[in-house]
C-alpha cells in the first residue's frame, strides 16, 4: 500500500524517517495486506531492480503502458492495471484507487471506516478467518467471533481473490453508514451477516501492569505513533519489572514505527536491510534504549511484517526471549506508482532481511520457545526466570 513521496537514506545512528516501508489497513483485515512501500515512482526515472534483475523494470514499464493504452481508449487504468498485476503472479501485488489510497491514509492516523474486525489467512494460500473483533464495533454488536471463516464479501468469494481486493470488498466506499455481506462459516453451520460501517478510532498500544514486577505491552499494529508509545511505557516502567511485548496478530504497520519501537530496547544499531536498485538499505534504532531489562515477546502466525522485523531484530541481537508459534512470513518489498488515471499500483521489487540476514518472506520467524494455547502463561513464566515478572 503507497507511502509519501519522500526520499530514504540510511543513517547509522538514526531511526530512518520518511521511509514509510510496510503499510496496513489498520482494524480492517490485518492481514498479507501489510504491504512494504518505497518512495514514490510516476513512470520516470530510474525504477527497482530485483535478484530477478531486469525483470521487474520491464514489469512496472509495461505496467504503465497498460494503463495508459487502456485510459488513452476510454477504458479504466485501473481494470487494465489490476489485470497486468493478476497475470504477473505477484501475490503482494495491488491496485488501488483514489479514493482507497485517500481512505487508508487517514487510517495509519488512528481512524478508520469499517466494521471492527480483523482477519487473516491461515497460510499465506489459505482460507481467510476472522482474528480480532473489536468490542463494541459493528462486527462485535453482530455477534462475529475470532475464528470464523469468512466465505465472502457481499457476494463476491474470498478464494481466489488477492489480499488487497478483499481488503476493498470491506472497505467499500469508505462511507459512514454503509453496509457490507459477510458470508461466515462457524461449526459448520453458514449464515450471511449485513453490517453497517462506522467510523473507528484505533489504539494500537495497550499497557498493562498485573503486578509491580511486569509491564504487558500489546500492539496490535504499527500505525503512527505506535512507536513513540512503546518507548514511553517502557521508559515508565518500574525499575525492575520486566516487559512482555505482545505482537500476536499484530498485521505490521509502518517500519518506521517499529523501529522506533525497537529503540525502546537497544542502543542504536541495525534493525533491518533490504535491497532496491543493486544497493542495500537498512533502517535502524536510535541510541539510549533499556538494554537491561527483561524482556520477552509473544508472537503467533499472526505477526506480519513490520512486527516480523522488529521480532528478527530483537531475536538477532540477543536482547529478547521470544514465545509462541512460527510468524507469518512477509518481508517483502512493493514500490507504488501513479497510473494515469489517478489510482496507485504496486509491484513486489525486492524483500526484508533481520539483522543475521534472515529472510522473512514466505518463510517467518520460528520462536525461541514454541507455545500453544499457553504461550502467554509459559511467556510469563520465562520472564520471571529472567528477573522480571511475579
């Protein structure tokens, strides 16, 4: 999904800013969706280059011209676009209009129209269940639980369709008040629910303090933000207590962001690498975080992305215990570009590496210490072993 226009250049002390990488419709289907974005390209100048090579220049070239044939014949740039990317077999890639890219926006700022759940596929090939309900949302008042399938959206099947298009299905026109199907499947049974979307505001952070000795961080994406509000709650922590940084389900978010997030728990360094244009790039942490306290995290099939690269970089430089199941596994990297008719397209151009340059796409992050049903009980455990904790 697209980020600004804004240059990236590593800084060997900083936190990269502006590099908005990794991108999440917040609250609506935290899924595969989380996507990596670089600075803008509109069909000039130089474009990314891939371990395929050439390839993905000539991709987003004919791209363009796809587009720009289709709108120059009175046609849609943005069918003509979401065919070439159907044909390319790139699974990250995506098509988005105006009003979509404008609406996802104002959701990295905390807000969103939906319906107050979250989902995700249970491989990155499967079916598509329901993972979070927000209380008190649309979804929630109806009755959806986590764990349900969802079949389809307003008629439309969700196997076969891309990540992004049942990420739009939901999303619909981003309007107050309109309504959505959702076919679900529970214990075999099979009913259609309408709901009616509202406008929601999201806290991706909750702190949490069951006793003196332990300080629970969850975050549930990377949004703007998030971040700074981990490394608030950890600078508040009391001296001693050990921090359990829960990122089950977290879809990802802005790398920036979780950056800054690492930065809670190292003292500067490399975060991540990736490659775009034959050169590696890195994003790092900034100097001064808590590199003594105790610290375990909690991760799941659930933990995409941005929260990937933020759980590789934790477990890479030694500073966390992690606990729980294999991570999804998206690392990869789309740059977006502008089509003629106004609607942004992206193409995967290259993918996220941990600091030991281990490859997160497709493949995750096994923990430390694999749990089940218990992992947050077996995690609290591990961390008062560690000096934190009751």
């Amino acid at each position: 999904m697209p980020a600004g226009p804004v240059p990236f250049c590593p800084r060997p002390r900083g936190v990269v800013r502006g590099a908005v990488l990794t991108l999440v419709f917040t609250g609506v289907l935290a899924t595969a969706a989380a996507t990596g974005a670089l600075p803008r390209e509109d069909g000039a100048g130089r474009e990314p280059r891939t371990d395929a090579g050439e390839r993905a220049v000539l991709d987003r070239a004919a791209l363009h011209r796809a587009a720009a044939e289709a709108v120059a014949d009175g046609k849609s740039g943005k069918q003509a676009a979401e065919e070439f990317v159907s044909r390319s077999g790139d699974r990250w890639g995506a098509v988005y209009d105006r009003r979509e890219y404008a609406e996802f926006e104002r959701s990295l700022d905390g807000a969103y129209t939906g319906v107050g759940l979250s989902a995700g596929r249970t491989s990155p090939e499967g079916r598509v269940e329901v993972t979070r309900v927000r209380a008190g949302g649309p979804a929630g008042k109806a009755g959806v639980r986590v764990g349900d399938r969802l079949l389809a959206v307003d008629g439309r099947a969700t196997d076969g369709l891309s990540v992004s298009e049942v990420v739009s299905l939901l999303r619909g026109d981003g309007v107050p008040g309109s309504t959505v199907a959702l076919r679900i499947r529970r214990s075999g049974m099979t009913w259609t629910q309408t709901l009616r979307r509202e406008r929601l505001a999201t806290d991706p952070v909750t702190v949490s303090r069951p006793d003196d000795r332990t300080v629970v961080i969850r975050v549930s994406a990377f949004s703007k933000g998030a971040g700074a509000r981990v490394r608030e709650a950890v600078r508040a922590a009391p001296a001693g207590a050990g921090v359990l940084l829960d990122l089950r389900g977290n879809s990802g978010g802005l790398v920036d962001e979780a950056a800054v997030a690492a930065s809670a728990f190292l003292d500067g360094g490399l975060v991540a690498t990736y490659d775009v244009e034959g050169e590696q790039r890195a994003v790092y942490a900034e100097r001064g975080g808590d590199t003594g306290r105790p610290l375990v995290a909690l991760i799941d099939g659930g933990t995409m992305s941005a929260a990937e690269l933020l759980t590789g970089a934790l477990q890479d430089r030694g500073r966390a215990v992690t606990v729980g199941s294999p991570t999804f596994g998206k690392g990869s990297v789309q740059m977006p570009s502008t089509l003629p008719d106004g609607s942004v397209a992206e193409l995967t151009v290259g993918h996220y590496r941990t600091p030991a340059g281990r490859e997160v796409d497709g493949r995750g992050l096994a923990p430390d210490l694999p749990a089940g049903e218990r992992a947050e009980e077996r995690a609290r455990t591990v961390l008062s072993g560690l000096g934190g904790g009751s």
